[in-house]
C-alpha cells in the first residue's frame, strides 16, 4: 500500500525519523506482514531523499551456509562478544569503571533489570537498565562514562536548566512519544529514555544519586 503524507500547519515533524523540510511524503508498506519498505521526501514535487528496502523474503527458508564465515586472506575469526550481559545491579557496579547511578523509584515501579553493554564500534560500554511497573509509563536509561556518539549525531537536542543544572532533552512533543534526556552528573552520562511528560522527566533526573561500590 501507498500512503501519502503531509505535514500540519500548526505542528513541526519530529527530526528523529523523517526529513524536516520535506512538504510531502510517500510511504509504501507491505500490509499482511508489516513492514515499511520505503520512505520518499519530497519538495516542491522532486523526491531529495529516499530509504528503500531492495530485497525482503517472508516466511522463506535461509541456506545454512549463510551462517558459514570464511575469513579474509590474512585474517582470523575470534568469538563473538555478547552484544549485552544480564547480571545483578551489585556485580555491574563492581564491572563499570564510572559511577553508577540510581533515581528515587516511584510507588508504582517494581525492580529493575541491569544490562551491562560492552563497547562495540564507537559506542562506550555502559549499562542499560529497565525499571518494571508502571500501567502506561516507560522508563529506562543507559549509564556511561563518555556519551553515545551515535545518538547525539542522530538525534536533536534542546538545552534546559532545571533545579540549578543543565540538561539536554530530545522531544517529540507527541502525546505518549519517548522523549531521551541526557546529563551528567558525578562524572557519568546519563541517557533516559521515557514516555514521562517534560516536568515528570526533568523531577525525575534530578532524583538520581550515586550508588556506594561494594566494599
């Protein structure tokens, strides 16, 4: 299916995900297994740039031998690194070299899931961490010694002051959105993730504290 898309007068196009000075858009979706398969941005009626899947198979069989990697003259293979390792919130404070730090939880947050993120490309390593509870919110945030640099080249940032601190929050001011705040503090960064409205969010950020290593 096509659809066609227009921005509104009196809203502006969140620039995570689509152009912003685009005046149209076309996207084609595969409806009986959903899936976009391209997104057009158009203006003045000339499309300036496109994403286009160029090959798809659903439901098809994969040849086993597509998992069978010969390397290259002169190479070597080595294990894989988990791209994530699930432990307790007192084994990823002793792992981590930077501060680990923690928010006043909420009445209706229940425990958390730690994820330690070992570095991978330019991404620091880090670790991810899930609070459960909650009918409508979510929350979650990563802890890092250096910030992301893919996130900051992808994303755009405003720059608040708040409770005498400086923040900087991504916001799609759509209701129900995630919005992404980061700051530092006590000399990590830290990267919320959440569906909280903006004063929820920033009360939230200043409720965080560093959390005693384990003696």
């Amino acid at each position: 299916m096509r659809i066609r898309a227009v921005p509104t007068p009196v809203d502006q196009i969140w620039p995570h995900w689509l152009p912003t000075e685009a005046d149209e858009f076309e996207f084609a979706a595969d409806l009986e297994f959903p899936s976009l398969l391209s997104i057009r941005a158009n203006l003045g009626g000339l499309t300036f740039e496109t994403f286009e899947v160029v090959q798809v198979t659903f439901n098809g069989e994969i040849d086993g031998d597509v998992f069978n990697v010969q390397p290259l003259s002169g190479k070597h293979t080595r294990d894989a690194m988990p791209v994530v390792q699930r432990m307790t919130l007192e084994a990823a404070i002793d792992k981590v070299p930077f501060t680990v730090l923690l928010p006043k939880v909420r009445s209706e947050f229940g425990g958390c899931d730690v994820n330690y993120e070992p570095p991978r490309g330019k991404r620091p390593e880090g670790l991810g961490i899930h609070y459960h509870g909650g009918d409508s919110n979510r929350f979650w945030f990563h802890l890092r010694a250096e910030l992301d640099p893919e996130m900051q080249d992808r994303l755009e940032f405003e720059e608040i002051e708040f409770s005498g601190r400086r923040f900087q929050l991504s916001d799609p001011e759509i209701d129900g959105a995630l919005s992404i705040l980061v700051f530092q503090q006590d000399g990590t960064w830290v990267e919320i993730v959440s569906d909280f409205a903006r004063n929820d969010l920033l009360n939230l950020a200043a409720s965080f504290k560093p959390v005693a290593r384990n003696q």
